[in-house]
C-alpha cells in the first residue's frame, strides 16, 4: 500500500512575498509525492497540524521593537508552543530584509523556538529570503528544504518516497 505524507504549510504576509515562499515550498514537495497544502495563518490552526506528517510555517517580520512575530500570526504562535508535535517534521520560512532590520527573520526565528517547544523533529535552520524568491541560490535553498523535509520524514517513518 503506498503512503503518500502531508504536509500543512501556514503562512502569513502583508505584500505577497511569503505567501510565493510558502506556494514554491509546497511545489517542491508536491515534486516529492508529498500532498501538500498551503493555508493562511489567519484560516488555519495550529492544532490541524497534528492531522499532517510535515508541518512547517512561512512567516514575513515586522519588527515594532518586542521581536515578535506579527499581530495576526500572535494566536497561532501561541497555540503551536501547546502542542506536542512528537513525530512530526518541521520547517520554518521567513522573508525579511537583511539590510534594513537588525534582526533578519526574526519572526521565522521565534517560529523556530516555537516548534523546539512542541517537540517536532527539526532538520534544517530556518529558510531566509531576502525580500522575494530573487535568485537561483533562493530557489536552492526552498528545494534544499524541501528535501530535508522528505527525508527526514522517511527516516521517521521508514518509507522511501
Ligand atoms: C515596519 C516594518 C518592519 C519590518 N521589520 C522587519 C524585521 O524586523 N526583520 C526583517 O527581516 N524584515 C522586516 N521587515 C521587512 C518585511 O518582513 C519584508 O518586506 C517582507 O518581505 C514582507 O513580506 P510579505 O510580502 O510576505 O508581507 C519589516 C518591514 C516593515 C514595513
């Protein structure tokens, strides 16, 4: 019987930049027989990832001086450090801009200790894009994670995809 995982990938944006994150990560997944889902942050809830195998959160910065991830994101946040996400694979995403801000990505940064708390298996640092997919070593680093994700979850339930 063939497996094929899922994967919820919430995000959350002000211009559009980390919503095309999120949708190029879901693409490299689905490359990978992996069916994936792409939600607003706002739609979904952190609880429904306890229903997918690969979890993973794409999130802009708007740093106000608290380093804290933006207000509509705040609830979902806080859910995601309740759960306990044993035995599910994580990635975070973030688009910022490194020569603006003094902290780049932080909102992806606290995303990351979020999901440390949940206890989900982590393997990879978190994916920072300077503003939009820009580069061919932008689009590397999405199918680098990407990549991770799938092997990781592979590893975790013994299934090759
Ligand atoms: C008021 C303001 C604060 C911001 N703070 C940060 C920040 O702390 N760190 C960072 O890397 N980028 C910061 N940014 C940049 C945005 O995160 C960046 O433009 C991002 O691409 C927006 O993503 P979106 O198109 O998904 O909304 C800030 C932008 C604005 C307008």
């Amino acid at each position: 019987m063939e497996t094929q995982p899922k994967a919820l990938i919430a995000f959350c944006t002000l211009t559009g930049n980390t919503e095309e994150i999120a949708t190029r990560l879901s693409e490299e997944l689905e490359k990978c027989n992996v069916e994936a889902k792409v939600e607003d942050i706002m739609v979904a809830s952190a609880k429904d990832f306890l229903k997918y195998d690969i979890c993973a959160v794409a999130t802009y910065s708007f740093d106000t001086g608290d380093d804290t991830v933006p207000q509509e994101a705040m609830d979902f946040f806080e859910d995601l450090g309740k759960l306990d996400l044993t035995g599910k694979i994580y990635g975070v995403l973030g688009s910022g801009q490194e020569d603006i801000y003094e902290h780049f990505c932080g909102a992806a940064d606290r995303f990351e200790e979020q999901f440390k708390i949940s206890k989900a298996t982590r393997v990879s640092d978190p994916v920072k894009i300077d503003f939009n997919i820009s580069s061919e070593e932008d689009e590397q680093k999405i199918r680098n994670l990407a990549g991770s994700l799938v092997n990781g979850y592979s590893t975790a339930s013994m299934v090759k995809l």
